[in-house]
C-alpha cells in the first residue's frame, strides 16, 4: 500500500479550480518529486494535502485513512511534516524556539537533535539569534531542521532551492538524500537537476492535472519528454 | 544621535519624552507630579482594556468591534458587587475593604471569561476570516450589549463606592497623590509583567506569539490555534471587564456610555501601539493616558482630539504602529 | 454578480418604483403632518444609505464616519443660515463648506489608513466620528454645543408662503392639499434626493462601478491587473462623503433645526448600518428598501412596543426590554441574524430568487 494516495484530487481556491484531477502514488521511503512549471498546482497539491485548502471528499489517503476535511492540526499529528515555499519560519522567534515548536511536548530527544545539528551545523551556530536575521539558506535549512527534529513519516517540501546559491542546493541535496533514507519526502520542485539527483519515483502536474508519472531514471533519459512537459531548454 | 536613542531603548522612550515635553509646558512640578501620576494609571487601565482587542487581532485577525461591551459589563458588575458589599467597604476593617473591592474585581474577571467564551463561540466563530461581517456582526453584538445594560442598570449614572483604604491620597510636600490612582497603576502593571512572563516563558506563549506571525504554519505544526484562540479571547475580554471595573472606581460615576467612550480611547491605543503585542499596546496607553492628561490641563477641549492627533501623526511616521507584531 | 433577470428582481424594483410613486404623492396620499416628515425622512435616509452603499457595498471596506460627512454638510448650513439669516445663498454657502471640510477629511483618513490595512481604515473612521461629535458639542458658539441650532429656512419654504393662490387670494387646494411652502420644502427634498439617487444609480452603472466590482471580488487580483484599488477606494470614498454632506445640507433646510441628535450622533451611523443591511449591500435598491422600511419602523413600531410592554408589565426584566426606548435592542438582534443568514439582505436575496428560464 502506498503511504500517500491522491485519487482524483480537486481543489478550488474561492471561485477559482485550481486541481482537476491530481492522482498519485507515493510509496513509502525515499523521495517522490512531483514536477511542473509556475502555475501548475504544485504548491496547491502539497496545500491540500495538509487541509491548508480543502481537498474534494475522499481524494487524500494517507496510510489508507481519509485525510480530507480533517483540520490541519490533525494532519500534523498522523506524522505529516511540511516545509513551505516561503519556508514558514517564525522571524521574530529565536532559532531554538523555531525547533521547540516543532516538538510535541517541548523537549528535544537528546540524540536526535544533535543528529539534526549535525546535518545544519549553521543552526547550532545561530542556536539563540533571531530567526528572521538569518539568510535565506539558513532560514531553507531551520525550515527542513524543524520538519525532522522529531521522527515523521512523510515530509512535504515545496520548492526548497527557490532563490538559493548553488553551493547551498548542494548541500541541501545532501541533507534531503540523508533524511530520504529513513524518511518518504513528496518534494515539489521546478529544479529538474536538483529533483534529477534525488528523486526515485517522480510525476508530472501541468494545469492542475497529472500529465506523466513513473521513474525518475526514466524519465532523466527521456530527453523528448522532458521538453515536452517541462519546455526546459537543456 | 538616533544610534544612541536607538540603544537607550527606541520608541519605548517616547512616553518619557511626552512626560519631559509635559513637564516643560505645564512648568508647576506639584500639577505635573499629579498630572503624571493620572496619565500613568489611566495608561494603565486603558492598556488591561486594550491588550486582549490586539492579541486577539494579531493571533486571529479578528477585530471585535464589540469589546467596549466587556469594558463596560466590568465596570456595572464591579459596581454592583462593590454596592452590595457597602457595608465592608466602609468597615474600618483594611482586610473587609481588601475582600469587599477583590470580590468585586473577580466578579467582573469571571463575568468577562464567561462573556468572552460565549462571544467567541456564538458571535465571532461563524465570521472568520471574512473582516465584512466580522465588523459588522460585532457592532451588532454591541448595540444589543448596550441595551442589555441599559435594561438591567438604566440610564442614570451610577455611584461607585470604593473601598475606604484606597480613598483619599498621599501628600509629599506639595505634592499630592491619590491612593487609587497608585493602585490603578500598580495593578497595571502586575498585568503586564504576568502577561509578559507568559508570553516569553512558557510554551503557550511561544505559541501564541507564533500563532501571531504565522497561524497557518502552528497548525502545519500540529497544533490546533482555534483552540488556543478561544483561551485568548476569554483571557483579552477578562481583562478588559477588569479595565472596566477599576475604570469605574476611578471615575466613581458610570453610565452606559463607558464602554463607548473607552472603545475609541482603545481603538487609538492599538493602532499606535501596532496590533498584536502587548509591548506596543502598553506603549501606545501610556502615552494616550499621559497626553490625555496634560492636555485636558492645559487645554481641555482639545483632549479626545489630541489623541486623534497623536494617531495620525503616529500613522504617518509609521503606518503599522509604533510596535507591531512581526508578520 | 449575475446580471440575469430573475423574478425576484424585477419584484425588488417593482417594490422600489412603489415606494418611489408612494414618495412623490407623499402629501397628497397621507394628509397629516408626521406622514409628510416619515416621507421627507425617507427621502434623505434612502440617499444617505445609498451614499453608504457606494461604499460597504461596492467596495468592501465598512466606514463608521458616514454620519460626520452627513453632519458637517448639516451644520455647515444651520451655521450659515443662523448667521446669515434664511436666503439661497447661506444654503448653497455651506452647502459648498460642508463638501469642502469632508472632502479634505476624507481625503486624509483615506490615504493615511486605506494603503495599511482595511480593518485600520474602520477603526479610524471610528475615532474620527466620535471627535467630530465631541468637537460639535464643544465648540457651542458656533454649534449651539448640545442644544443644536434653531434657524429658518429660505422664504420659498415658509408655511405662510402661498405658492399658488386661487380667485379669492387664498392658497390653492389640489385635491384637499394647501399649495404652500411646506409642500414647496417636501418637493424640495424629493427631486434632490432624486436627482442625487439617479446620479449614484449612474456611477454604479460606469465603468468605474465594474472596477470597483472587480476590486471587491478579489483585491489582490484587480491590483495585480494594474488598478490601483487605494486611489479607487479612497476616490469612492470621498464621492459618499460627499454626497452624505449634500443630504446633511437637504436635511437641514427641511429640519430648520440642527443639533448632535438630528445630523452628527452615533445612533444616525447605526441607523444607516441596520437599514443597508436590512436592504441588502451592493444592490443600490437594497438602501430604497432597508431605509424605507426602517423609518417606518422607527416611527410606528415604537408605540407597538410600548403597547407590548403594557401588556406583560407584571414579568420581570421584558417589560424592560419592550420599553419603546429598547427597541435597538430588537434591531439589533435582528441585524445579527441577517448577518449571518441573509448578508445579502431582503433586496440580494430576493435578486437571486426565481431564475426565468
């Protein structure tokens, strides 16, 4: 059974439709990249997953449970992380009270944030500044440390390397490849390189539907289909 | 030079600056002693009035144009308990006095988290996020608030009996200084500071204060802020029935147009504190409560414009208020 | 907004051109004096709201400053016609006055609070109105403080005034009516009601109204097309404010008198808040509709109240409440329940009811 099942996902934002018809399978474990161009219902997809919008009734099945109508809190509780676009951090909190919300009860487990630190060793150094004083990079990496400090199922991540130096999407690479290892990330990119390296299964959305879905090593070869889907220019 | 303003404390000096400014145009230091005593504690009193209207704001977005009510509910229920108590207020027991006056303030806390829990749930649930007919549902629940009191107290003002410790004032030299007014003050800011450890020290406040710049992100991280809005709403409208009732025993003679008057005093408090912290709305009453004072000395009819004045000057300076939440 | 005719549209007009034919005749339909006042009432009312409409209903954004443009256009009338004594030329005067003073104050709330934040722009409208009725009440030598200002109105609208006299030299009667200056005064203020009425139902009608539609639909959208929606906002702004102040003006010359009670009070604001609701916002009918029927109300349904709290005088605390002095208290229920039911109002949701096939 797969971990996450979107089946027929339709959503409207105020009068506007901006999914028609989104279906995807996300298997348990790894990275599952879903591409698409500005405008396409990327973020709209990762929104409705965690009833930031409302989904059409029965479109959202995580581990077979019908998340649809459920309030984004209780989303959250199933194990569900999400890293927005706009990376959602709270400016005005410290670094360390950023990662102290992401824990259910206020105490971090002692191993798994040093486990975290050491994948952002930026945090430990910024541990009690500002959160909105940090750069961009930084505050991408506060982001993703907040959505693994404790142990989640799934992790959604909207477009991680928008606006950031390649040296840092490097490394962000890396850190998504570790969690990937024992952690399912559905990660929303317009990167094709960044995706390329990591994702092992991957699908297509183009105006608000799935235009193409199936491995990523064939989909990496398939020079056509890229520019088809994508219109990229490589 | 704005370095070093900036270091000694930015705009949390400017109540300071409207105290030297005072000093300089009122020129008799005993009327400006007293003057600024009285500016403090209605500051003070404006602020336990005002600090719920911006919190709720800031976590919820939602502008209660009816929160004067709760202002108002405090300020009779206090006056009715402390009526009905008379005969401990004028015991010449302190500890009679003490529980006559602090049965009455939580009877006007208790009344305002029941009120709070009822508005919030019956009123303002149905109109989230749509700010239309959340202002327009307020003012209705207002105009009905109003007539509920005029039904239950009349319309003639009513006589606040305050507790006989807390009547008359402290003379140093030429100097005199009224007891409540030092009360009003210190409550105050007891309020604050218990407001202010809450926000910075626990865990609820850490959400709150999140919840403030980022809602959607606290439930994205599991935690339900409908929930936590309601104790915020509860706790904002508590306080403001607590302004009311020391408001009433400042003023020793209410009406039903209270809660009216107080709301526009409030409305200009939040908007030059910024919407949303408690920082920013101490700031803004202090200053209100302060300029109100000199000014209704020095020219009293210009008193409620002056804080209009000092609103759009404030506005222009800074369009968000002196020290919004950061969003 | 549908622009199909429905069944229930045409009812809401047909009821709108009644209430029309039933104003024009006023005087000669309902021979009493206090009829005569509901109708004149009705007429300014159905501007002021309409006025309002421009705003809540067309724009989104919800002023509680409506009655202090209303007000100045009043008193900057009363003013000159108590110190210039009654003549044409006080009235246009502070006509003229009362438009420049809300122009300029509208000007200023809109621009410092309408580019921050909308809720901002309804608080401050708040602050505004409420030290506007402080200053009026203050300033007593120029406004007669709380007492207002008794004056009189131009000759044309004198009683004594005989506007048609038949062989004998006395007023002429057309059908059982005195062809005096007090009807002179009621047809007064209906053609400019009307006239002011008809020029709102144009601009609605405008591209400008299109705009303002596309603005109240979705802000972020009509911004990102290029309208500038705080220039709009505030423009629309300014154009209710001013034409508050002419019905303040056409209010005052009929009253002969103005006072914080009659032109500036906050009770005039909830007025005009109960009656465009009850109409129905953004219709330009809803306002003929909620302010008729509310002026009527507060005339007559009064003395039903206080016959109501007669009768359950020996129950505790309803009398009270059916005091005919609460009778906001029963509006204002009311205004909460259409709120949430109905926020399109008797004449938005009439408009939608029986699509023609």
């Amino acid at each position: 059974m797969s971990l996450l099942s979107l089946r027929g996902l339709r959503t409207s934002i105020g009068q506007y439709a901006v999914l028609h018809d989104v279906s995807i399978e996300v298997p348990e474990g790894g990275v599952f990249v879903l591409l698409g161009r500005n405008g396409a219902g990327k973020t709209t997809t990762l929104r409705s997953v965690m009833g930031l919008w409302s989904p059409s009734p029965a479109s959202v099945f995580f581990r077979g449970r019908d998340l649809s109508g459920m309030h984004t809190a209780d989303i959250a509780r199933l194990g569900i992380a999400f890293v927005p676009e706009n990376m959602g951090i709270f400016g005005g909190l410290s670094v360390a009270e950023n990662m102290v919300l992401a824990t259910r009860t206020g105490q971090f487990d002692k191993s798994r944030l040093a486990y975290v630190q050491a994948l952002f060793p930026a945090l430990e150094k910024f541990w009690d500044s500002r959160a909105g004083s940090l750069s961009g990079g930084q505050k991408q990496m506060l982001a993703v440390a907040r959505a693994i400090i404790e142990p989640r199922e799934l992790i959604l991540v909207d477009e991680p390397t928008k606006g950031l130096a390649p040296a840092i999407v490097d490394a962000m690479a890396d850190a998504f490849a570790e969690i990937g290892q024992n952690t399912t990330i559905l990660l929303v990119e317009q990167n094709f390189q960044f995706a390329r390296r990591l994702g092992r299964d991957m699908a297509v959305i183009d105006d608000g539907r799935i235009v193409h879905a199936g491995s990523m090593a064939e989909f990496a070869a398939n020079a056509d289909l890229q520019d088809r889907l994508l219109g990229l220019a490589v | 030079m704005i370095g070093l303003i900036g270091k000694l404390g930015g705009v949390n000096l400017l109540p300071v600056a409207v105290m030297l400014v005072g000093l300089v145009l009122i020129g008799a230091p005993s009327s400006w002693v007293t003057l600024t005593v009285a500016g403090l504690a209605m500051g003070m009193m404006v602020f336990l009035m005002a600090s719920g209207l911006s919190l709720v704001f800031g976590l919820m977005d939602v502008l209660n144009f009816g929160h004067s009510a709760f202002v108002s509910f405090g300020a009779f229920v206090a006056a009715s308990v402390l009526a009905g108590l008379s005969g401990w207020l004028s015991a010449p027991s302190v500890l009679l006095n003490v529980a006559a006056l602090a049965l009455a303030l939580i009877a006007a806390l208790a009344f305002g988290l029941a009120a709070g829990l009822f508005f919030e749930r019956v009123i303002i649930k149905p109109v989230y996020k749509d700010h239309l007919r959340q202002i327009l549902i307020t003012m209705g629940a207002l105009i009905v608030s109003e007539q509920i009191i005029l039904a239950l107290w009349g319309g003639t003002p009513i006589t606040v009996h305050r507790p006989a410790f807390l009547e008359g004032a402290w003379i140093i030299g030429d100097v005199s200084i009224e007891i409540y007014r030092g009360f009003a003050f210190a409550l105050g800011l007891i309020v604050f500071a218990a407001l202010y450890v809450m926000l910075n020290r626990t865990r609820l406040g850490l959400l709150i204060r999140a919840g403030v710049e980022n809602r959607e992100m606290v439930e994205a991280l599991g935690f339900r802020i409908d929930r936590l809005f309601v104790g915020v709403f509860m706790l904002g409208s508590a306080l403001a029935a607590l302004g009311g009732a020391m408001w009433a025993g400042y003023q020793t003679l209410i009406t039903p147009a209270l809660g009216g008057e107080m709301m526009i005093v409030v409305f200009i408090v939040v908007i030059i504190g910024g919407l949303g912290s408690i920082e920013g709305t101490l700031l803004g009453a202090l200053m209100v409560g302060l300029i109100s004072n000199y000014v209704g000395f020095l020219a009293p009819k210009l008193a409620l414009a002056s804080n209009m004045i000092l609103m759009m000057a404030i506005l222009m300076w800074r369009p968000s208020g002196l020290r919004p939440a950061v969003k | 907004m549908t622009t199909t005719s429905t069944y229930g549209s045409i009812a809401v007009k047909l009821m709108v051109l009644l209430i029309a034919a039933a104003l024009l005749f006023a005087p000669f339909l309902f021979q009493d004096v206090r009829s005569v006042e509901v109708a004149a009432r009705i007429c300014i009312f159905i501007v002021l709201v309409a006025s309002y409409d421009l705003l809540i209903g067309y724009t989104g954004i919800v002023s509680f400053a409506h009655t202090m443009f209303f007000g100045f256009g009043a008193y900057g009338a009363a003013i000159l016609l108590k110190q210039m004594g009654p003549g044409w030329g006080p009235v246009v005067l502070g006509g003229l006055a009362g438009i420049a003073l809300s122009l300029v104050i509208a000007v200023a709330i809109g621009l410092l609070s309408l580019r921050v934040k909308a809720i901002f722009f309804a608080m401050i409208t708040l602050a505004a109105a409420s030290v506007a009725l402080v200053l009026a009440s203050q300033l007593s030598h120029l406004t007669g403080g709380e007492d207002g200002i008794t004056y009189s109105a131009p000759d044309l609208f004198k009683p004594a005034t005989k506007l048609l006299v038949d062989a004998d030299g006395k007023v002429m009667k057309i059908a059982g009516v005195r062809m005096n200056g007090k009807i002179a005064a009621y047809y007064f203020v209906f053609a400019s009601s009307a006239v002011l009425f008809a020029l709102m139902l144009r601009l609605v009608g405008s591209p400008l109204g299109t705009v303002l539609k596309a603005i109240r639909e979705n802000e972020a959208r009509a911004e990102a097309i290029g309208y500038r929606v705080v220039a709009y906002r505030t423009f629309v702004f300014c154009i209710s404010a001013v034409v508050a102040s002419l019905a303040g003006t056409i209010y005052a010359v009929w009253l002969k008198y103005t006072g914080p009670e009659t032109a500036l009070s906050f009770d005039i604001m909830i007025d005009i808040l109960l009656m465009v609701v009850i109409g129905g916002m953004g219709t330009m009918w809803g306002p003929v509709i909620g302010a008729t029927l509310l002026v009527i109300a507060q005339y007559y349904l009064r003395d039903l109240m206080g016959v109501a709290a007669e009768a359950v005088s020996s129950v505790p605390v309803l009398p009270e409440l059916l005091n005919p002095d609460r009778w906001l208290f029963w509006l204002g229920i009311l205004f909460i329940l259409l709120v949430y039911f109905f926020p399109k109002g008797i004449a938005g949701t009439a408009m939608e009811k029986g699509v023609r096939q």
